[in-house]
C-alpha cells in the first residue's frame, strides 16, 4: 500500500530546515572553534560545500526515484541491492543516535536539574505519537519548531553585534590544517538534515519538481543562517567560544542582555524537538523502505490506513532511541552518529554518479567531489566511533546474509 501524497514544498522545506536548524546550531560552535580555531570559517565553508554536493546527489535521485527510503532505494535501483543495504542501515543506526542525541540536547535546555533522562525520554515517546497521527501534523509541528528557533536565533544575532563586546573579544588560536577538517566534520553532521526530504519522497506532491527544489532551498537557508551565528559568536566571545556550552546565552549576556537568554533556551528546545521529530520522520520512511524488501522484518512494512504512516516501523525506532537515551552518552551518540551519516552519502554520491541521459540534472564532478568529501571528513571522527560503526554496519550485513541463505534454502 502506498503512503499518501501530502506535502506541499513548504512543507518539504520547513522539514529541512527543522532538521538541520536543530540543536546544532545552539552547541556545535563550541567543539568546531575548539579544534578549527581562527580556520572555524574554512572548515564552515568545507561543510557547505560538501553538504551541496550531497544535496544534488540527493536531489538528482529523488526525482528519479519518488519513493520512500531515500538512498537505500536510490542505490538499490541505481547500483544493486547490497549498496541500496549498507546505505539504509548506516542510515537508520546513525540516524536513531542523532535522535538519541537531539533528546538529550532538548532535556539539558528544557529539564530542571536531575531530570534531563526522563524529559528526554518523554520527548521522543510524545513525538513518535505525533508522526503516529499522520504526516500532515508532522509537517505542522516542524513549521511552529523552526519558527521558533529562528526567533531564537535571530534574537541572539540581532542583540549580539554590541561595539564594546566585539572589541574587548579574544583572538582565536591559530588553525592548523587537521584541526580545520575536523571543524568542517562537525559542522556538516549539523547539515546533514537535508537528506530526510528525500526520504520522504512517496508523500511529496509533484516529486520531480518539490524534492529538488525544497532540498536546495532549505540548505541554502541553513547555510546563511549558520554564517550569521557564526561570525556573531567569534566576534562577541571570540576564544572564550571554545569552552561555552551555549555559546548563544553567552553572546547575550557578554552583550548586555541577559534577560533575554530565556528566549535562546526556549528557542534551542525548540530546534531540538524540531530536529528530533524530524529525524524520527526520515527513519520510519527508510525503515518501511526496508521492510518492504525484508532487508528488515517485514511486519515494519505495514502502513495503517486511517492516517497513511508506518506507525510500527515509528513505534519500533522511538522504541531504541529510548533505549539509548537510558544507556549513552551525548559525546557517543554524535561520534556514532556521525559515521553512519557519512558512509550514507558516500554511497549517495556513488548512485547519483552511475546515473545517466534524462535523470542527470548536476555535473558528476559534482558527485565525485562530494564522495571525496565524505571519506575525507569520515577520517577525522574519534576511532572509537569509526570502529563501533563499522561493528554494526557489519552486524546487519552479517544479518542479511543469514537471511538471503535461509529464504533460498
């Protein structure tokens, strides 16, 4: 049974944009200025432009492939079904971190202290009922969540260019060439949301023309966006940006306003739920995708007819997102995570490169640059995260062995 076409470009963009407007932009400059130092625009610039040339990848095959699954579908059609696994489970494992991660981000904003596992955990139960209800609401909710971040965010930057702030800030350290490539990582797991517009590609009016249109303009408004805080947070905190833990709050607060700081930490929720609620979205898509070929159970595949979801393939993700909420750690989650995300579009970027006549819609140096990209940024993640990504991602290929055995035998 097919998943109703429902979503309108904005509707598709304001996905996007939740999903890569999230808790990042709140936390991230922290650990990328830390490592990236006086290079923290170059290793922004880096991000971007390997997040573009993902996104045309992505781009490229959602409108060659309007269906559900994003690049485990692609890359089944396009390359074979064994990539089409890798790319769906290096998904859905990365991505159920990312979820992990974003409800813990909500619970240290939005919780009172000692409280942070239970709000984390009642947050993804209460957003799994949301996308339960229908994709529709889904979409509603993210467009009030990201209106709320940029309010946020745009209070943070509008008070946050103060003359006598600016001056007194110190100097960055000086960057190193590791260092920056280490910043860019970081900062393109913040703009990695743009994929779950094309997982989303079964519930898209008009496909061809929404997908494309709503991935390129949701990441050039995160890009501009990111830019802006950027440079606020280096000139009003400069090195003392490195060791904040909400550097929005204390760009406030060094600029004289610090009643104003309720508004960040509301809107930094926000971005958090947004994030996450988007995040749960993409993943229930990709693991109908696989139900659907049994590279998963097949009982994930069935769809309830009242509000046209995957509402067991939802029920089943919230189930170990809460799991690993209860068990990990923040630090943990985003290494995890981070890997997954990029041996993703690594294959992406391979399936949009094999594409040809008709369906090329960007040039394959493109694609090439976006697959170097993707092994270049893998290669600065902690090797702890690598090796535990490439135990599970072996794990499910072990699985579907097994499978493939059983069902001929």
């Amino acid at each position: 049974m097919p998943l109703a076409r429902r979503l309108t470009l904005t509707d598709a963009v304001a996905i996007g944009l939740g999903s890569m407007i999230g808790a990042g932009v709140f936390a991230v400059w922290a650990p990328a200025i830390g490592v990236a130092g006086s290079g923290v625009f170059v290793a922004l610039a880096i991000a971007a432009v390997v997040a573009y040339c993902n996104a045309t990848s992505s781009a490229q095959l959602a409108a060659a492939h309007p269906v559900a699954g994003g690049t485990y579908a692609y890359a089944r059609a396009e390359i074979g079904p064994w990539w089409g696994f890798v790319a769906g489970w290096s998904f859905v494992i990365g991505k159920v971190a990312s979820c992990a991660a974003m409800a813990m981000t909500f619970a240290a904003y939005a919780a009172p202290e000692g409280w942070t596992v239970p709000v984390a955990v009642a947050a993804v139960a209460a957003l799994a009922i949301v996308n339960c209800l229908g994709v529709t609401r889904t979409a509603m909710l993210t467009r009030v969540l990201v209106v709320c971040s940029l309010l946020g965010i745009a209070v943070a930057v509008g008070f946050g260019f103060g003359a006598g702030a600016i001056t007194s800030a110190a100097p960055l350290p000086d960057a190193t060439a590791y260092g920056v490539l280490q910043g860019a990582g970081l900062l393109f797991f913040a703009f990695a949301g743009y994929a779950r517009i094309a997982t989303m590609g079964e519930e898209v009016v008009d496909p061809a023309r929404t997908i494309p249109g709503a991935i390129v303009v949701a990441l050039g408004g995160a890009v501009v966006v990111y830019l802006l805080v950027a440079v606020v947070v280096v000139l009003v905190l400069g090195a003392d940006a490195a060791e904040s833990t909400a550097p929005l709050v204390d760009v406030l607060v060094a600029t004289g306003w610090p009643a104003l700081t309720p508004i960040v930490r509301v809107a930094a929720a926000a971005a958090s739920l947004g994030a996450l609620l988007a995040l749960l979205t993409g993943i229930g898509r990709t693991t109908l995708a696989m139900a659907r070929e049994s590279d998963v159970p097949r009982f994930l595949a069935k769809i309830d007819q009242r509000h046209q979801v995957p509402q067991r393939a939802e029920i089943v993700i919230a189930i170990a997102v809460i799991a690993i909420v209860l068990v990990a750690d923040l630090r943990d989650a985003i290494g995890f995570s981070s890997f997954g995300v990029l041996l993703y579009y690594l294959i992406a970027n391979a399936a949009a490169f094999r594409q040809a006549g008709s369906a090329r819609r960007y040039p394959r140096a493109l694609q090439i640059l976006g697959a170097l990209g993707c092994l270049l940024l893998v290669n600065t993640l902690p090797v702890l995260a690598s090796l535990i990504g490439a135990a599970v991602v072996l794990l499910g290929v072990t699985y579907r062995l097994v499978r493939l055995r059983v069902s001929r035998s």
